[in-house]
C-alpha cells in the first residue's frame, strides 16, 4: 500500500518536524511553504490540514542550497526528500515494508532512488529527534561538499 499504509497525515508531525528545522537551522532556512492537498502547488500557510511542508534552505550539499520535501502519517511513516539540482535522496519509515525484504527504515539513496537500503536513523518517533537525525546526515554530507556521506552515520540520533 505504500507511505501511511492508509493511515491519515499527521500534520502536527509534520509541524513538529519544521519547527525543529527552524531551531537547527535559524537562517539556513530560506522559505518554508506547505501543501494542503495531493498534486497541489506548496503555498504560505493558510490553515491547520496540511498534507506536506517544504523547507527551503541554504547551503547545499553541491550547490547554493535545495530542499526538503516532509511528510508523516498517523502511523509513524514518514518521508523526507531532499532536492538540490543534480541530487536528491529520500530518508523514510514505512511500516508496510514490514512483510517485504526492503527495510522499514530506510534510505533511498542518490544514485538510485528505487533502492530501499537500510537507514542509519535509528528510530521512529518523536518527529522531533527524527528530524535532528536527517539534519545530522545531511549536514554531514553539506560540510564536506560529499554526498556519499548521507546515510553513513551510525544509530542517529
């Protein structure tokens, strides 16, 4: 069934998961924008149902910055996406991988999006402290301009 598994979208995770962003980041936060429904453009906040959050920010790992795509589901699941040009890469929990060979932690990685390896985030909730996670990783791999570096930590957070 995928992401969520059916389960609704959790938007307070997901304003959790910005407002971590916000304390991590400070000024590396360009612009943060919201979806309220599938398919639909991300906007400025107008209103409490939110489907997704985008957060802008700067630097990037190769260029001058990218973002993050967040998204969690009542369930647990959650995905963040990352984008800057010529890169991107996917942290997600996905408890319906529970009755596959994919792991429900996972990274998709790089050079292959479709590919489930196993994350280096070693939990599932708060969104709080997942979000540090995925901060910690990405910044790594910022600091040292290598995107290799993404998913190479160990038990984060």
């Amino acid at each position: 069934m995928g992401m969520g598994n059916g389960s609704p979208i959790d938007s307070e995770a997901i304003d959790e998961s910005v407002e971590q962003m916000r304390r991590q980041l400070d000024n590396g936060i360009v612009d943060v924008q919201f979806q309220y429904q599938r398919g639909h453009s991300f906007t400025q906040r107008d209103g409490e149902d939110i489907r997704a959050a985008r957060v802008t920010v700067t630097p990037g790992i190769h260029g001058q910055g990218g973002y993050f795509d967040i998204q969690w589901w009542e369930n647990e699941d959650y995905k963040y996406h990352y984008r800057e040009e010529g890169l991107e890469f996917r942290f997600g929990r996905e408890a319906a991988n529970e009755t596959t060979h994919k792991p429900v932690r996972h990274f998709h990685p790089p050079n292959n999006l479709n590919a489930h390896k196993q994350s280096c985030i070693g939990i599932d909730q708060p969104p709080t402290l997942v979000t540090i996670a995925v901060l910690k990783t990405w910044w790594t791999a910022v600091e040292k301009g290598n995107e290799d570096l993404v998913n190479a930590q160990n038990g984060l957070p």
